[in-house]
C-alpha cells in the first residue's frame, strides 16, 4: 500500500510540475507576441523557403554575391551559385508589403555602383520603398554613400565572441562601434547575438541595432526568460532566427 502511495505522490506532483510549466510557458507565449514582428526569417537564400515560411515570417533576410555583369546572385558563398537573381524577391516585396535584409557578401568599389544601378531599377520595376530594404556589409565607406542615398544601412559587426577575448579587447571592440555610430554613416549595427550584452550594456549611443539567433527557434527565442531584455529593447529593431525546414540553403 505504501508503496502505491508513494508512486501516486510522485504522479500527482508530477502532473502538477507539468501543468505548471504549461502555464508558464503559454504565459511567456503571450507576454512575448506583441515582439514577434521583431522576428525575421534566417537566410531564405531561395524562393521555395520564402513561399513555405511567409505565414510564418513576413520579413526575410537574404545574402547576395554583386557578379561582375551586375546579377545580384542570391547565395551565401562567392565561389556557390544557383543561378537565382534577386528580382523575383522584390516581386514578392511589392505583393506582400514585406521587409527584406539584404547581407551583401562583397560591397567594394567596384560593386557598389552596381548594386546601386539594380536596386533603383528593381525599387522602380516594382514600386517597392528603399525603406523597406535593409543593407548590409562590413564595407563602413561603401555602405555611407547608400545612407547618403537614402537607404537603411547597417555595419556587419564582426568580432569574435566577447567570451573570446580580453576585457581590452573589448573596451576597444567597442570604442570602435562608438565611433561608427557617431559617424552617421549607417543607420545600424548588426551582430550576432552573443554581443548583444556588451553592447547593450556599455555602447550607450542613438543607433539601431539588428541581431540574430541563427541556431535558435521561434518557440526557443520566446520561451527562454533569458531573451525577455533581448525582445523588449526597443533599441533591437531585428532578430533573426532560424527555420531550415525542406528548402534550406
């Protein structure tokens, strides 16, 4: 007898411990909803992830390769190509009214003034606004002249992890995003998520910030109490998570 009593002790309190980690959970489900349109679709290098992830995800970032012929060559490896031009995207902006963060892998000199020829005829082709596009680059001189012109710029950030280095390093890591975000000449900085401490903690300057969580869910993003601050900043304009799913590359 006792010991069928011990074992429905151990049930009772077993389905108690569930039903209030459900509780909490769902909790934290709702709290978070209001933070979900910060929440933007990992590397959707191609069109089959865009069209089975939009009822997920209305915004999508993507990683181009400018080719000397000035195809904006969406992959993520200069040396990769699927033959995929980023004009169907913008055919997708205009239809849905979406955003799109656009990683551009090699912004230099010599691409730029190509980049900036295609996107003015595919934003004219296609009546989609510059403020619905996102920049980005580690180029900080080439991305200037594109917030000159009106585009939403931001600085690649890339550091190695703070857990990585001195504390010197990173006082001077962020010394140097102090001086670009003074200098106006992007709109953000972008970085992966493990910064997100430092610089929320001790860059105290006027400037968007993106992120992301590549190697982390939706649900893992929103049901971790660690990532409330990281979804509440009003500072963080974009996290991007992940969603691999059948068409991913």
């Amino acid at each position: 007898m006792k010991r069928i009593l011990r074992k429905v002790r151990w049930g009772l309190a077993a389905a108690v411990a569930v039903l209030l980690l459900a509780v909490a959970s769902a909790t934290l489900w709702y709290h978070t909803a209001s933070y979900r349109s910060k929440l933007w679709l990992h590397r959707c290098n191609s069109l089959e992830k865009l069209h089975e992830q939009e009822a997920r995800f209305r915004n999508i970032e993507v990683d181009i390769v400018v080719r000397p012929d000035g195809m904006l060559d969406v992959t993520h490896d200069a040396d990769t190509t699927f033959h995929l031009d980023l004009e169907p995207y913008f055919s997708e902006l205009s239809r849905r009214g979406s955003r799109m963060w656009i990683d551009v892998k090699n912004l230099d000199v010599r691409t730029a003034p190509l980049l900036r020829n295609r996107l003015q005829q595919l934003c004219t082709r296609y009546g989609v606004s510059r403020s619905q596009l996102i920049l980005e680059s580690r180029n900080l001189s080439q991305l200037a002249s594109f917030t000159a012109q009106g585009y939403y710029t931001s600085y690649y950030v890339s550091f190695a992890k703070p857990s990585q280095l001195s504390q010197a390093d990173i006082g001077r890591c962020l010394q140097q995003l102090r001086r670009i975000a003074r200098s106006k000449q992007v709109c953000a900085l972008s970085f992966p998520g493990w910064w997100y401490g430092e610089i929320h903690r001790h860059l105290h300057e006027p400037i968007d910030l993106l992120t992301w969580k590549h190697r982390t869910t939706e649900a893992e993003l929103r049901l971790w109490p660690a990532n409330l601050p990281l979804l509440k900043d009003p500072q963080v304009k974009v996290i991007l998570i992940k969603s691999k799913d059948q068409f991913h590359r």
